[in-house]
C-alpha cells in the first residue's frame, strides 16, 4: 500500500483542528535548497560555521560594502545625539550586519579556492572535495573574469558562456577576452542557494536536517518534516512556522528558527506558542544559528517541563545526530542530562574529515585497502 504525500498527511491533520495550511516562500526556498543538495540530509554538507560566513558574504551586493560605509557615517552622526552614542551605534552595526544580500545573482560576489580553504578550517583538500560536491549539485557556478580588449570593461561569466561572449559596455564581441593573463576560477552560488540566504531559510534547512536525523532514529515516529508552513483558519493567518513535525499519531509540533538566538523574543516565541495552542501541540521547538555561548537570552525559553526546546548549533552542527527522544517519546531533552554531543570546533573537524571521506567515495578515488593501514 503507498501512503498519500506526507504534505498531504499534514494537511489532514490539521484539518482535525480546524485550520488548513500553506507553504510559505521561505519554505519554498528551503525546500528548493534540499532538493538541489540531494536531500534533507545532504545539507549536512553547509553545516559549518566558515563555510556559512563565507556564503553570506559571498551573497551580498557588490554595492553593499559602499552602503554600509555610508549608512555608518549616518548613523554616526544619529548616533552624537543620543545619551549613549557608543551603545547607539554597537547596536546599530550589529542590526546592519545581518544586511548583506543581493537582488539577483548577477549582482552577487564570488569566492575563490583561497577563500574557501580558510573558510574550511585552512584545509585545501576540504575545500576542493566541498567544492566537487557543490559543482555536481550545482550549488556554485563556476565563473571567469572577461576583459574587454576593446574598452576595458571587466564581467564575470559562468565558463560555458566565454565564447564569442559580447561586451555589456561596448557591445562588440570580446575577441581575447582572457589577455596574457592566467584563468582563475571563481564561484558564484546558484540561486536556490542565494535565495534561502536572502531570507535565512538556509537555517530553517539545516535545523530541519538535525530534527530529522535525530527523530528518525525511532522507525514509524516521525512522519513528515516540512519548512515554512502557514496556518489559517478560514481566511484568517494565525501564524507561520519555520518547520513543523507530523508525528505518527498526528500530533503537530511547529518550531521557529532564528539565524540569531538574541532574534528569538517574547513576541516571536509568543507566534509559535499561538500556533502550538490552535493544533493543541505538546510543546514547541526554537532554533537558533547561534551557540548556546552566543544566545544566553535565547536560552531563557528552554523549559526542563518539555514546553519549548532550544536547538543552538551545538546540536545542528553535529555531522552525525543523536536522538533526542525521551522515555515519554516526545522531542524533549534535559540540557542538564543531555550535554550538547560535543564542541563546535569537533563538530567542524569531523565535518571536514567525512566530506574527504564521502568526496573520496562518490567520485571514485577512496581506497578501501588503505584504511586498513
């Protein structure tokens, strides 16, 4: 027997509460990303700290660093005026930090092996098995620097598109367009990929990966996992949640997931709760992009009673998941009995050392007899 779609499971579910649901665009986005990676679990493959700085700064504008040295002098300048400038404008660097995105690909920056290597750890083999893995999934293109040797003028184009390419500037065919200089590569993402940075959906996936992983591990439990999910009841939206988990007796658990735990205020965890009461939810899961270290004030929400539970990246970094499943079969934990399963650092060390690995395996150069030795 084949069981319906578990979109279609859920939909079921929640009708027994009355509402009806929806996917949301950055659950669209997120949905967009694991299919690109192969999979929920293929994501695996972005968890890493360097890596996801390097992607975000790879996929803002490149007019954005003019904007943000010219909102700095504003704010500045806004900032004289109050009691406590120096607070005024920490606070105000720190909300301009998150703004780093693009409007399109084309306005996007690039990266290079260089970058990626010491995003990675300074590993130069990790960072060209993570990009054997990012080129096939087409995650990244890969890009060439096209002078034109009739007005100068300087374009970045995907490596299939160098031929008889045509000027934007002049618009005359750009005979020599690679000079006397050397080709280097550089990588742009593919917009799945940039779009779930726009709107932080990367996050919503990644945590979502954990849950999965980590839920699975009891076959005939969790049904479904499913990012960006908007709830109504009649015309009426009664909250989105970032992921929510169908369980095998039909019970909804919504989560919100934040890149930032100091994002995760009274009134957004209120949202969710709103959501968790309609469907009648035992409790509520928070995600953060931050560490535990980094969000204290997140942590505040984490309630020993199973009511909300706080995944930092000390849990969705870890490359191999560990159930988080109590004697009562709810996705509860003690963050008293249940330490995080190692550090950050080991989390990104066994990152590097299973990407070779799986690199090594899909591409035909493992060596199974030298793991003997």
């Amino acid at each position: 027997m084949q069981w319906p779609q578990t979109w279609t499971l859920l939909e079921a579910a929640a009708r027994e509460h009355g509402l009806t649901i929806r996917e949301s665009v950055p659950g669209q986005h997120a949905v967009a990303l694991a299919e690109l990676a192969g999979g929920a679990h293929e994501v695996r493959w972005l968890a890493h700290r360097g890596l996801l700085s390097l992607l975000y700064s790879t996929a803002a504008s490149t007019s954005m660093s003019w904007f943000k040295a010219r909102a700095n002098r504003l704010a500045r300048e806004v900032a004289a005026a109050q009691e406590d400038p120096d607070a005024a404008m920490a606070q105000f660097s720190e909300l301009l930090a998150d703004v780093n995105v693009s409007h399109d690909a084309e306005t996007s920056g690039t990266f290079d092996l260089s970058s990626l290597s010491t995003a990675l750890s300074r590993k130069r083999s990790v960072a060209e098995a993570w990009l054997r893995w990012a080129l096939q999934r087409r995650l990244v293109l890969r890009v060439v620097q096209l002078i034109c040797d009739h007005c100068g003028f300087k374009v970045l184009r995907p490596v299939e598109q160098t031929g008889n390419a045509g000027c934007p500037r002049c618009g005359r065919t750009m005979v020599d367009p690679f000079a006397l200089t050397s080709l280097t590569f550089r990588y742009r993402l593919a917009e799945p990929l940039r779009r779930s940075i726009d709107d932080d959906s990367v996050y919503h996936a990644l945590i979502m990966r954990w849950l999965i992983a980590a839920l699975a591990n009891r076959p005939g439990y969790l049904v479904g996992a499913h990012p960006g999910v908007e709830f109504y009841r009649g015309k009426q939206q009664i909250g989105e949640a970032d992921i929510v988990l169908l369980m095998a007796d039909g019970t909804i658990i919504p989560a919100e997931v934040k890149r930032h735990g100091r994002q995760l205020t009274e009134g957004e965890v209120g949202k969710v709760r709103s959501i968790a009461d309609a469907l009648q939810s035992p409790t509520v899961l928070l995600g953060a992009g931050d560490s535990s270290e980094d969000c204290p004030q997140a942590l505040t929400h984490d309630r020993d009673d199973g009511t909300a539970r706080v995944i930092t990246s000390d849990y969705w970094l870890t490359p191999i998941p560990r159930p988080a499943i109590d004697r009562s079969g709810l996705p509860r934990w003690s963050r008293h009995d249940n330490r995080p399963p190692g550090t950050l650092d080991g989390h990104e060390e066994a990152f590097c050392r299973f990407i070779e690995d799986a690199s090594a395996r899909a591409f035909g150069t493992h060596d199974p007899v030298r793991d003997l030795f």
